[in-house]
C-alpha cells in the first residue's frame, strides 16, 4: 500500500487571550428609593408600575390642604413681622433725631433701637418659616431622584403617609448600563498570577479587560463589558475577591438580581503554541494526545498538556514545541510507526472567541 496523505499543521507561536470564565450577579448602577417627605394623605399615583420615568417627573401627589394652610400662615406671619419691623425702625430713626437735641433720654434711644434690631430677627425667623412651609408644600409633589425603571407601587391611593417615618413608596433602578459582581478565589488568582509570570504573558490594564457574558440560559449577551476594578481585600468567609465590570444594557435585558457567567480576559500570551481540538484524542485516562509527522515521515503519539481552549483550539502547554508537524486530517488511516505524505492541512478563517481555561477540564 502507498503511504497515506494526511493533512498536517505547523505548530508556531500565536497570539491568544488569556481568559477565565466566573459566576456573576447583575446589579442596577443607581437604585433610588422614593419616599414620603411630606405627612398626609396619598392623593394620586401619577406613573404606569414598571414604566421608565424621568429625573423630577411627578410620581405621587399627597392631599397639600394642611400644608397650604402653613404656608398661608407663615406668609401672613411674614407680613406682620414686617410691618412691626417698618413701625421700630422708624420709632429709633425718630427717637434718635430727639436725643441729638435731649428730646429723650439715652435710655429710651438705645430700648427704641433695639426694638428695631429685634424686629429685625423677628422678620429673618419668619421668612425661613415662610421658606420650610414652601418646601413642605413642595413636598406633596414626589418626583423621581433619578431616571430609570420604577417598580411596583407600595402604596395606595387614600394611604396616610408619614414624613417622620420616611413611608417608602417605591424603587427606581438605572438600567441603560449595570454592573456584574463576580467573584474569584484567591487560589485561582494565584494560579494565574504565576501563570503569566511562566508565560511572561500581558496582563490587561485597569478598565480595559474585556467581559462576555453568558446567559442563565447559555446564549451569548450581544454587548461586550469592560472590567472596572477588583477588592483589594479577601473575604474572610468565602476566600475570595469581587470583581465588578460594566455592561452596556440598552435593550433592559440584564436584569438586577439575574445570575450570568462572565468570561473575563485578563490578558493575552503572545508566544502561545496551540492545536485543532480535532486534533487531538484522550485515553481512558483523560491524557491528551496527538500523532505528529516526524522530519522521516514517520508517525508518532505524543501526550501532550493543555491549558484551556481559544476558539476551535487547545492552548498546549506541554508535549509540543514550535516547528512541528501535527496530523489533523486522516487521523483514521495514520497509525504511529507507519509512513504518511503530510500535505499543509487549510481551512476556513473563523473568528477566534475566547472561552474559560476551566473548560480544559471537562
């Protein structure tokens, strides 16, 4: 029998993005909760319950009769003080003009001034008064803090509300982006950190590393996040360390409270050998191996040791080194010892998506 034609690659260094995939949990970029500033009766719910609303726009009106009622009051508190200011002030400018001529005695001066001044006070009390009835008043009117979501009403019409107690009417959270908090074990940090140092690979800067996320149901989420920072302190309970990245959320998809697994790329290994997953088999064992095409032609197994996948190949860290030649097509005929024509095996360019290096355990 003529020796069989294989389809062969070269193994040679290549770029490839260190990655690592965690569990996360969604969480809202701003949460504000909308209470009660004002005592009194709820009048009016003013929003549709899971709505998007705006920053100010009116959510619910508290019955303002009594607060009216104390703004009136301060107003015309207001005036009177002001008129008795007007009637002291002009009772010291009189009664200064007659000590300059002892119309009056000192004494009666300095009371007459006086009075004034206090007048004075009384006028400055009352326009802040006036200033706190005005916000109260206000107050009757609940706007939105921040724009966002609004969730369900807690509150109904005819509900007496309280401001002393702060009632809480309902919660608003900013979707257009949220944060994943994912979380990481200090071994697995390790790990990587020692990793890279063998690999003399390139860690990513601060807020530049890249998030995928994967769904609860495992379909890809169409906008790529970007890391923010990471704790500098370890969880005494867990022996861990949040993460938290920043995910574009247009659509309201990712929702606060939804769990996700994120695959963050922490760097990238510009010398990294890797192979067709096609190429390689497993014994019983588990032990990764390859038939390669020695310089003679000849075919050999070799177990190999990988660490993780980029795209449709195996990240090899041990077994390989650049230059050699590793049968992808024809692994059915090869058969270590015998003699092949190794032909350069192409295919079809395909996008290269990183996945977790956890998955060369599975």
């Amino acid at each position: 029998m003529p020796p069989t034609e294989v389809g062969v690659v070269t193994i040679a260094p290549e770029t490839v993005a260190v990655t690592v995939e965690l569990p996360g949990r969604v969480n809202a970029v701003r949460v504000a909760e909308v209470r009660a500033r004002a005592t009194g009766i709820l009048m009016k719910r003013l929003f549709e319950e899971g709505a998007d609303v705006q920053a100010d726009q009116v959510l619910f009106e508290i019955d303002p009769a009594p607060l009216q009622a104390s703004y009136d009051s301060a107003k015309a508190n207001l005036a009177k003080v002001e008129a008795t200011l007007e009637r002291s002030q002009a009772d010291a400018r009189r009664k200064e003009s007659l000590v300059k001529i002892n119309g009056v005695s000192q004494q009666v001066y300095e009371d007459a001034k006086a009075t004034a001044l206090q007048s004075e006070a009384d006028v400055l009390s009352a326009k802040a008064a006036l200033q706190t009835a005005s916000l109260n008043l206000g107050y009757t009117k609940v706007t939105a803090p921040i724009p966002g979501r609004i969730g369900k009403s807690l509150v109904t019409e005819g509900a007496l509300l309280s401001a002393t107690e702060a009632t809480k009417l309902a919660t608003i959270q900013q979707l257009d982006s949220v944060y994943v908090d994912f979380t990481q074990s200090t071994t697995e940090i390790l790990r990587f950190r020692r990793s890279f140092e063998e690999r003399k690979a390139q860690g990513a800067k601060p807020g530049e590393a890249r998030v995928t996320l994967l769904l609860e149901d495992g379909t890809p989420y169409a906008q790529a996040g970007k890391m923010l920072f990471a704790d500098v302190t370890v969880d005494e309970t867990t022996g861990s360390v949040g993460l938290r990245a920043s995910v574009a959320n247009p659509d309201k998809l990712l929702l606060p409270g939804m769990f996700v697994r994120g695959q963050l790329e922490l760097g990238k290994n510009s010398k990294a050998l890797t192979v067709p997953q096609r190429a390689v088999s497993r014994d019983s064992t588990g032990q990764a191996k390859v038939l390669v095409v020695t310089p003679q032609n000849q075919v050999e197994q070799k177990p190999i040791q990988t660490d993780g996948v980029s795209g449709d190949k195996w990240i090899v860290t041990g077994g390989l080194k650049a230059g050699e030649r590793v049968i992808v097509e024809g692994l059915q005929k090869a058969r270590a010892g015998t003699t092949v024509v190794p032909t350069p095996f192409r295919t079809a360019t395909t996008n290269i998506v990183p996945v977790p290096a956890t998955a060369a355990a599975r």
